[in-house]
C-alpha cells in the first residue's frame, strides 16, 4: 500500500511541474524517467527527484525544490500536523532535506 505522504508529495510534484505549462512539463517528466526517477506515488522519493532536477537544471532545481517544500508545509497544516518544530531549526539546508525533517513527524499510513 502507497503511503499518504507519497501520494501528497506526487501530487504536489506534478502541480509544480505543471506550472511550466503542457510541453514543458511533459518534457520534464519524460527526463526524469529518462534518469530513472518515478513521479508515481507508488515508487516516489523526494531525495532521487531533487538529485535528477539538479542534474537536469544545475542550481535552479532549488527553485522547483522550494516550491514544493512550501506546498507540502501547507498541505501538512491543512491536515492539522505543525510544523513549527522544523521552521526553528532550519539553518542553510535544502528544500529537500527540510521535507525529509516534515516527513519524520508525519505518519506514512
């Protein structure tokens, strides 16, 4: 069974990616498959798509990564889960480790 985490933290994903437009994010989807790295809930990894969008947009991929952090900080407080313990101790880490820190204070079930 596909945890719920995987499915918000695809779903934001592929809302972010969308924002490209059609073309661009089909392009996209279709490079990070080309790296080997699924979008799909079921086979998704948060730290493997943040590794093939630095390989695929150097520094800039920190822009995609942000995006998606800030999503899924919002869709954990929809939720009722705060976050609060993490935004203190945020000093100069990356998007994706700053959602790794959410995803050790949300159940995967």
């Amino acid at each position: 069974m596909v945890s719920t985490v995987n499915h918000i933290l695809a779903s934001i994903t592929k809302e972010v990616f969308s924002m490209l437009g059609e073309r661009a994010s089909k392009a996209l989807f279709l490079e990070l498959r080309l790296l080997e790295i699924s979008i799909k809930p079921e086979a998704f990894d948060i730290v493997k798509v943040d590794e093939g969008l630095k390989k695929i947009f150097g520094s800039a991929a920190a822009l995609f990564m942000e995006e998606i952090y800030a999503e899924f900080k919002t869709r954990l407080s929809e939720e009722g889960i705060s976050t609060d313990e993490i935004e203190m101790k945020e000093e100069d880490i990356t998007a994706a480790e700053k959602i790794s820190r959410l995803l050790a204070l949300k159940p995967t079930t």
